[in-house]
C-alpha cells in the first residue's frame, strides 16, 4: 500500500522530535549521573594547580590559549602564514580581544 507524501514527512519529523527529545532526556540523566566525577576531577585540578586545558599540540599558543599573546603566531617570521590547522580553528583568548 502505498504511503502519501505528507504521510513519510509527517513520520520523519515525528522519528527527528522523538530523537532529539530523548537526547536531551539523555543529557540530563548523565549530567545527574555525572556530578561525583566531576566533583572529584575538579578537586584534582585543585589539588594539584593545574593550569587550563591543552587542546591541540601543534603550536605553544594553541596548546595553552590563556598564556597567548598577539604575537605567538608570527615569532617565526613577522610575516609567515599560519602553518597549522589549528590555528585556523582556535581564535585569540578574551583578554586579548578587549580594547582598553
């Protein structure tokens, strides 16, 4: 028997909302579930002085963005390219996007 048009979009918009609700039914069951690990890994950060997060290793100023300054990127020559990728995905930290 064939299905309308209407129909099979009516079902695909009705599978995509049921997805997405349970999605975030997920998110907030494992944020719920995951507040003892965090609390511990916080304590840890704490504990042991740890400074932010290393998000690539490639370069010095994308490895470490909150000790970045303007001129990280050029140190090599004042006007080379940006050789790696993700310099291109990593914009400067927030204090040095502030104008005086």
């Amino acid at each position: 028997m064939p299905v309308r048009n209407s129909t099979a979009f009516f079902y695909v918009i009705t599978a995509g909302l049921l997805f997405l609700a349970s999605m975030f039914v997920h998110a907030a069951y494992r944020q719920r579930a995951d507040v003892r690990s965090l609390t511990a890994k916080r304590e840890l950060v704490r504990k042991l002085e740890l400074t932010d997060l290393s998000l690539f290793t490639d370069a010095r100023y994308t490895r470490h963005p909150a000790m970045a300054d303007l001129f990280s990127a050029f140190q090599d020559h004042p006007f080379s390219l940006e050789h790696f990728p993700s310099g291109s995905l990593l914009g400067p930290p927030p204090h040095l996007m502030r104008h005086p």
